[in-house]
C-alpha cells in the first residue's frame, strides 16, 4: 500500500469525525436551547401562578372588592392557554389545568364567600344580630296578633 493512500484514508476518516462531532455539537446546542426555552417558560408559569394570582386573590380576600376576583378569573384562563401554547409535556399540562381549575371552582364558591367577609370583619357577628332581633320581632308580632285568644301568654311573650 502506497503512503498516500494512507494519508488519503486517514484524512477522510479525520474529516467524517470532525463532521460527526460537529453535528453532534449542533444538536446538543439546539437541544441545550430547547432545553432553556422550556425552563423559562416554567418559570413564568411560576411566578404567574404564585406570584400574581396570589396576590390578586390576597387582596381580594382582604378587601372584598368583586373586581379583584374576577381579575384572578381571567387571569386563570390566560395562564390556561399560556400552558397550552407552550410545549410543556402532556403529563404537566394535564396536572396544571386541572389545577387551575380547580382553583377557579374555589374562587367561585370559597373565596368569594369568605371575600365577602372580607371587608367588614364583623359582619358575622352583624348578621347573626339581625336575624336575632327579626326572629323577636316576629315573636312579639304573633304575640300582639294573638292577644285577644289568650291575653295571659300573649302577655308574656310580649314583655
């Protein structure tokens, strides 16, 4: 065998490595890319969900104000479709729409109720107080509306 077809075979083998080396870096560059698209796009998802979801639905919790809530309503929905937009894989998509979906029914049930009380500490003790004096109020009503049956009983009731 001739030394340059040696030389020839060994440069061509040199080449076909470099060029598979090359394309090999290439892909893992692409995938590495890939790779932090993906973690920024669950970063954002993040901050989204326990950043400013939270905090909307904190303040209306704290306030009451209606309009809060509904701001943490749509705001779901947008996170929603962000994680349908983005190449998350099937298993985090399921788990984080049934999630948020389930966060959306206690805003609609839940949070809105304890909202509500939101901002007036006392309105419990409030309502409990009307009922109270409406349900004496009645008692004293039937007890005048009865009087003329038995003024005795009717009379205790009334005092």
């Amino acid at each position: 065998m001739r030394i340059s077809t040696i030389v020839r075979t060994s440069s061509f083998t040199i080449f076909t490595v470099v060029l598979a080396l090359t394309l090999i870096l290439f892909w893992a560059k692409q995938r590495l890319v890939q790779a932090d698209v993906n973690d920024s796009s669950y970063r954002q998802v993040y901050q989204d969900i326990n950043i400013r979801l939270y905090r909307t639905i904190q303040m209306y919790l704290n306030s009451g104000d209606a309009l809060l809530l509904s701001d943490a309503d749509s705001f779901v929905e947008q996170i929603k479709t962000q994680i349908k937009t983005e190449n998350f894989d099937l298993e985090t998509t399921k788990l984080l729409t049934s999630e948020l979906s389930n966060i959306q029914q206690k805003m609609a049930g839940k949070y809105r109720a304890l909202g509500k009380l939101g901002g007036n500490e006392n309105a419990l003790l409030d309502n409990a107080e009307r009922e109270l004096f409406g349900a004496a109020d009645s008692l004293a009503d039937y007890a005048s509306l009865n009087f003329d049956n038995d003024p005795k009983v009717a009379k205790n009731y009334c005092t």
